[in-house]
C-alpha cells in the first residue's frame, strides 16, 4: 500500500497568513493525488484533483503543486472559513490512502 | 443535482454484522461508480472498496476482505455497504462517495453514517 504522510499535523495561523502544508507519498504517484477540507460533523470537500487542478466552485486562494512523491496545498490568504481539517489522497492505486491530516487552527 | 443519501446511525454487539444503504439521485446510477470511506472518531479517512454499479463488480481493501460486501439495486439506485464480525474499532461514521469526472477524486459524498458497536 501507497503510505501518505503530511504535515505538520496542526498549523496555527491568522487570517490573511500564507498556510502551505506539505504531503509525501512512500513512492511515485506521479500527478494522482486530490486534497480535501473537512469541517467538523461534515463530509469531506474536494479542493484540488490531479495536484494541482482546481475543483468547480474552489476559490482560487487554494492551490496544489507537485509531482511524483512531494506534494504542496497552499492556502494564499487564509480565510476565516478556511479553518478546517485538509487530507491529501494519492489516485495511483487501489487500495487508496489517505494522509493523516492537518488541522489549520485559528491563531 | 447530483446526491447520496445514506441511511441512519446504528448502534450493534460485536460480532454482529450492519448493512447500510446509500441511496444515489439526480443522475443515472450506472454512470458512477460508488467508493466507501469509513472514519473513526477523530481520525482520519480509510478507504475500504469500490462497486460498479452497472454490473455489480466489486474491489475491496485488503484489510476488509472476507467482512465486506458492496452491493448495488439498480431498480432503486442504491449501494449498500455490509460489515460483519464487528468489533469496537469499527465504531466510525462511514461514507459512500463517487466522482463526477474520475474515478478517484470524489466530488460528491452522503452525509455519512455513525456506526457503533459496543457491547
């Protein structure tokens, strides 16, 4: 199994704070790899597909990066919605995985 | 517009077995195919199989084979989702979810069911 590591595990920031958190993947999944926002009691949310394409509706404040087994989500300007919990999921093969998640706390 | 409605919450022993519903609407059942997703309370996300829904082929995790079983009503347009042998870790809301455009990048999810399982 395709083993997805991200961090850091929290972030404290503030609103309009750059929060970039990074995902590894324990071998090359070339540009399969989706992010997601999770808020509490809800399902999750799908940002970014194929690393770096912008899901219909996601601002453009959101950003993905990366190829092979290094990968980047990018907030630009963080917003006081954007405080969430964010997944990164590898698509290169079957069983998917996902990371363990960051929570983007309010600073 | 494109929905998954699950069924309710469930409470079990272990050793028992749940069957949960997701019910698809707002496009035709056999286009996507259905992913189930299971998270325990405060953790992350495991992915634990897929069901074609025209057909009814199956691949499920590893670590759920021979517990699992996804199968799919086309008359109904549902899925459903069973897991027997339930133990106390298996207490997690579960999700089935599915993709508009890939396979793999799930842009539509149900609302989620709580199982617990507790004696």
């Amino acid at each position: 199994d395709i083993q997805m590591t991200q961090s850091p595990s929290s972030v404290s920031a503030s609103v309009g704070d750059r929060v970039t958190i990074t995902c590894r993947a324990s071998q090359g999944i070339s540009s399969w790899l989706a992010w997601y926002q999770q808020k509490p009691g809800k399902a999750p949310n799908l940002l970014i597909y194929a690393a770096s394409g912008l899901q219909n509706g996601v601002p453009s404040r959101f950003s993905g990066s990366g190829s092979g087994t290094d990968f980047t989500l990018t907030i630009s300007s963080l917003q006081p919605e954007d405080f969430a919990t964010y997944y990164c999921q590898q698509a290169n093969s079957f069983p998917l995985t996902f990371g363990g998640g960051t929570k983007v706390e309010i600073k | 517009q494109v929905q998954l409605v699950q069924s309710g919450a469930e409470v079990k022993k272990p050793g028992n077995s749940v069957k949960i519903s997701c019910k698809a609407s707002g496009y035709t059942f056999t286009r996507y195919y259905i992913h189930w997703v299971r998270q325990a309370p405060g953790q992350g996300l495991e992915w634990m199989g897929i069901i074609n829904p025209s057909g009814g082929t199956t691949s499920y995790a590893q670590k759920f084979q021979g517990r699992v079983t996804m199968t799919g009503d086309t008359s109904t347009s549902t899925v459903f989702m069973e897991l027997s042998s339930l133990r106390s870790d298996d207490t997690a809301v579960y999700y089935c979810l599915s993709g508009s455009t890939s396979l793999y990048y799930f842009d539509y999810w149900g609302q989620g069911t709580l199982v617990t399982v507790s004696s």
